[in-house]
C-alpha cells in the first residue's frame, strides 16, 4: 500500500510541476487577461534588452555601456543563483 500511494503522490507532484510550469511560459507569453507579453515588454528597438546603460558616464559609447550594462546585470544574478544552492 505504500509503495501504491508514493506512486499517486509523486505523479501529482510531477503533473503538477509540468502544469506550473506550462501555466508561467502561457502568462509570459501574452495568456493573461491584459495579453501583455510580461517577458517581453521591455524588448523595444533598437537595442533589445541590451540598452543602454551609463550611456552618458562613458562618453557616448553605445558597445562599451551594453557591455557595462550586461555585466550589471550578471553581478546580481551571481549573487541570485549561488543563494539558491
């Protein structure tokens, strides 16, 4: 019997993780009520995600602030993922 009800939990447990997970990519997409793409919203041209950052503090150098800009932002996610280890 217990081997029987383990099998059932961990099943739910896995459907569920799959349906949380389908669930989060459909609301980033645009399957919310307001069907506004959450990931992508701030995905504008020219730049993409990658805008520019301290543009002015480096004297208008449009590769070196991406460059600033994207390693801004691997400084807090270092510090995001090795918290979760």
């Amino acid at each position: 019997m217990f081997g029987e009800l383990e099998f059932w939990f961990s099943s739910i447990k896995v459907i569920a993780l799959i349906a949380l997970i389908m669930f989060g990519i459909i609301v980033d997409l645009g399957g919310n009520p307001q069907h506004d793409r959450i990931g992508f919203r701030y995905w504008k041209p020219p730049s993409g995600p990658l805008g520019s950052y301290l543009l002015t503090q480096v004297g208008g150098d449009v590769p070196k602030s991406k460059f600033l800009g994207f390693w801004s932002v691997m400084g807090v996610y270092k510090y995001l993922i090795r918290g979760s280890f």
